[in-house]
C-alpha cells in the first residue's frame, strides 16, 4: 500500500471512529398518536411537517442521548399500531394493554398514566354504576379498561379522536368522555379556558412503553433506548415535560 492510499485509508477509517455507530445507521422511524399535547402540527399547514408536543421533547433528547437519527411522522392511534404491526414503522410510544400483541417488542417502561371519565357537575357521574343510562364518548379502537370495553350493557359511542368527544362534551351531545388524564384536561381548558365545572374519576392506571415493530431494522438500538430511558426516569425529565404542558404529575 503506498503512501496517498494509506493516508486516504487512515482518513476514512477516523471518519467512522469519530461518529457512534447509531449515528450513521438508517433514520429510525418514529411514529407517534396524532394528539394535543403529545403530538401535533405546530401550525394549521399540516404539510409543512413541523411537529410540538410532548412526545416530540421526548424525542429530541432521546436522539441527543443516543446518537439516533429519529423520522418522526403522526398519525391516528388506530394507523400508528398498524404501521408498527407491519413495519413500516419501526417505533412508537404506546400504552401496554393486558394480553401483549406478538407483532410488537415492549422495550422499556417510561412511565404511568390514568385512563379517566369525565363529565360535567351538572350531570356528574362518580362512580361505574353512574355509567349505565349515560351518553358516554369514546375514541374509536381505544383500550380504556378491560371490564369497561367488555361491558355491553354500557351505551358507548366511538369517534375518531379524543378532540371531538370534549367538542361533543360540550354541546351536551353526551354526558361522559373517556381517555387519558393528560390529553382529556388539556383540551378541556383549551376550549374554554379556565372552566372547572366537569368532575372525573379515575377507571385504572395505564403503562406507558417504547414499543418496536419484530421485523422493523430498528432491533439493534434497544440497549442505546433502555439506557436512555432508565437515564430520563431518573433525572425527572419525563415529568418535566409533560409538566410544560399539562397540569399534571407523575407518581
């Protein structure tokens, strides 16, 4: 090997060793639930592909962390597991339900949230038997609570997202909404700011997971994800954001 090529070999090989491995693997795709505060356009153009939210602060340090190039994409819950399922998404951030789905790899446990029902204090609901004869609001495909979805005597009506069934709240179109304790409050307030006048009670509490899809290439990263994660449970970064968005606080 003569001097030209052992210098050009040498240049390339500090090139690679200067970088992390993860950083120069393909862009993981990250799709996340189309949902104010965890994931949404930050302007009315959708096509402009500028994201906020909670999950998005999440992301960016995670890719800070670990050297990871994140393709981020939102779309509604029902597309974000199917897009998982097949692997043409790699990740996602989902509740784990009970029976675990043997398409998915159930990486790391981030955090715990609350499945919640709320209702106006003028017709207030307080406890499950208050459900029966009630108008209740779901979102389409959701896992609220085992007995909940099973229960037919219940009269449940599903649309597409958890922003039209506070709009219907609202209107007095139903009488209880059903979602998570982040998302439910915050559009709430966001609608009319500073109301107070609904009441909710808690059905259970949900874990939150980094989910993979088993075919997805993405496989190789989950140590650099599980260290990541044990890393921003620990130094409270997960409550800190959510906390800039939402009033609420983790246990």
């Amino acid at each position: 090997m003569n001097r030209n090529c052992c210098l050009i070999y040498c240049t390339v090989l500090s090139f690679f060793l200067a970088f992390p491995t993860s950083s120069l693997a393909k862009p993981l795709k990250v799709q996340i639930k189309l949902l104010e505060p965890w994931g949404y356009y930050s302007s009315i153009n959708q096509n402009s592909k500028e994201f906020t939210g909670i999950w998005i602060d999440i992301i960016k340090l995670y890719a800070k962390k670990t050297g990871i190039e994140f393709q981020i994409s939102l779309a509604p819950q029902a597309r974000v597991i199917q897009n998982l399922e097949s692997g043409k998404t790699d990740m996602s951030f989902l509740a784990k339900s009970e029976e675990e789905n043997p398409n998915l790899v159930y990486v790391a446990h981030m955090f715990s949230i609350a499945t919640i029902i709320v209702s106006l204090n003028e017709k207030k609901i307080e406890t499950y038997d208050d459900l029966y004869r009630t108008r209740i609001g779901i979102v389409r495909g959701s896992k609220n609570d085992p007995m909940f979805d099973a229960d037919g005597a219940l009269f449940k009506q599903a649309y597409r997202d958890q922003k039209i069934i506070v709009n219907m709240l609202f209107q007095k179109r139903l009488d209880a909404i059903v979602g998570d304790s982040i998302s439910i409050p915050y559009l709430l307030n966001k609608q009319e700011p500073d109301y107070k006048s609904y009441n909710t009670f808690t059905l259970r509490k949900v874990p939150v997971w980094i989910q993979l899809s088993k075919i997805a290439s993405s496989l190789d990263q989950t140590g650099l994800l599980i260290k990541a994660n044990e890393e921003l449970k620990s130094s409270g970064e997960y409550a800190r954001i959510i906390k800039k968005y939402a009033d609420y606080t983790l246990d």
